[in-house]
C-alpha cells in the first residue's frame, strides 16, 4: 500500500521555520514571546500528545491542546509527537519509569505485536484516543505531521530495540497502519526521526521503514557540549543515505541552524524544542535574526 507522499518540489520552498511548545507549564507562551521580538508570522506549531501529570506534559490539557490546533491561523502546519507511555502501564506515568530506562523483552514484543493479545489490546486502548483525536483535526482539515516513535536509534524509550531493530519498524508500521484503515485519517503526513547522538549512528538504516511508510525524515540534534555548533552538514548526510528521496527537517533542535546552515542543504522544516532551552542556547539577537529571516 502507498501512503502519503510529499513531492519534491517542497525542497524549493522556504524552509518553515516553527516553534515547539506545551500546554499549561512554563514552555506555553513560546509563540507569544517570540511574536513580541520578531516580525516573523510563525506558521509551524510543535506539541507533544502529552503522558504525565507535570505541567509540560499533561495529558489532561488534551481539550486545550485540541483547541488551541484548531484555533490556529488557517494554513498553520502542526508536527505532533507523543511520548507515549508503556501499554502495560498505561497513562499517566512519569518519563522516568513509563517512557525512558525501561524496554520490552522478546516475549513482550511478541505479545505487543500480535493483533488483539491483552498487550495489544492495551495499546489499542491508547491509540483509540489519539485516533479520536487526530480525526476532529481531520474533521476541521487540519493537516499533522505525525511524528510517532521518535529516536528509536536510542536505547532510551521503551519503543526502541538496538538488538532487533525490526521490532521498532513493526511497531511504527503497526501504528501508521491502524491509524489510516481503523479511523480513516488521511489528514497526515508521516514523520520518522532519528536522534543524532554521538555513539548511536551506525546502522541507522536498520531502522527504517521504507520510503512507503514515510513523508519525512527528521533528525534530533542536540551539540554534546555547550557552545558546540551542530554538526548539521552530518546530519544532513546521514539522512540522504537513508533515502534521497523525502524531504528532510530539523525535528528537534537546541541551537538554532544559520542562514548559511540553510543555504547549505533545503531543510522542510526546524522546530527549536521549547522556549526555556531556545533561550538557553541561543542569545535574543540569534532567535530574532532566525525568526525575522523572510527569505
């Protein structure tokens, strides 16, 4: 089956320049701030789905979320992730011990990825309500750019298996395919995002899921140290290895990338990963300059 594509001609377009931001927390007036220090009319909205009780992530605030994406300005492009905790945990629960340091032994895979198993069944419990809601989006023709099981290059969330990367793909088809047939979405594009830390890039192809199954490719790029520029040539190389023919975007960045960064190589998109880390990583004068560039 042939899901959404994306045509290349997007690679001659500006690249989108965005925002990520939460609902409720101190990273909920990023779009704000920013409009007040730039001219910039920022048309890219970046949320998580949310799987905790703390402010940031709360997965109570999904109403507001809801209606803050359908408040957006018309032709505004959401990216959407979600931190999605463990099916055999269920929400809410705390990144530290639902989401990140905890993995799926080979039986738990197995079980996860048989169709209607009590672990299955669990995780369809979730999907039900984020299929639900990605349809009222659908209903108000808002376009998502989904980005589901992010960085599973990463021994870090439970969804990520470096012994047997064919676990993580099966997963990730699993959901796209539940999405599409079960609640009929056709208003997404399909994100698949790679972290770039230092010792996890080899064998990056081993994760993916095929041209078929993807819109996008993004990668996460955090510099190791402070005041290190991000090596966004690699980055970009990286990616084209996988596959040259999607578009690429910054799905998570600290620092933001240059004029020249973007000159370099057509990125579809750049979403610096919350306010509070934005100003901590770049000076006012940098955010004003990335974000007042109309060219």
């Amino acid at each position: 089956m042939i899901y959404l594509s994306l045509s290349l001609h997007l690679y001659a377009q500006a690249t989108w320049r965005g925002m990520h931001e939460t609902i409720g927390g101190p990273q909920s007036e990023a779009l704000l701030h920013l409009k007040k220090i730039s001219e910039y009319d920022i048309r890219l909205f970046s949320s998580d789905f949310g799987y905790s009780t703390h402010p940031n992530d709360d997965y109570r605030k999904r109403k507001d979320l809801l209606e803050k994406m359908l408040k957006l300005p018309e032709g505004t492009r959401i990216t959407l992730s979600w931190h999605q905790c463990r099916p055999d945990i269920q929400e809410p629960c705390t990144f530290n011990t639902g989401i990140a340091n905890t993995s799926f032994d080979d039986k738990e895979w197995t079980q996860l990825l048989t169709w209607n198993s009590p672990l299955n069944k669990q995780w369809q419990k979730q999907m039900q309500i984020l299929g639900e809601f990605l349809q009222k989006l659908a209903q108000a023709k808002k376009e998502i750019y989904l980005r589901p099981y992010h960085e599973m290059n990463l021994p870090s969330f439970w969804w990520a298996d470096i012994k047997n990367p064919s676990h993580s793909i099966q997963l990730y088809k699993m959901f796209q395919r539940h999405l599409i047939s079960d609640y009929k979405l056709t208003n997404i594009k399909w994100v698949w995002s790679i972290s770039f830390h230092p010792k996890y890039l080899e064998k990056l192809s081993q994760y993916y899921p095929g041209d078929e199954f993807v819109d996008v490719l993004g990668v996460d790029i955090y510099p190791p140290q402070k005041n290190t520029a991000p090596d966004f040539d690699k980055a970009w190389m990286i990616l084209e290895a996988i596959s040259k023919n999607k578009p690429k975007a910054l799905t998570e960045v600290s620092r933001l990338p240059t004029e020249a960064d973007l000159k370099k190589h057509p990125w579809l998109y750049v979403v610096p990963w919350g306010e509070n880390m934005l100003r901590k990583e770049n000076s006012e004068e940098e955010i004003k300059k990335f974000f007042s560039n109309r060219e």
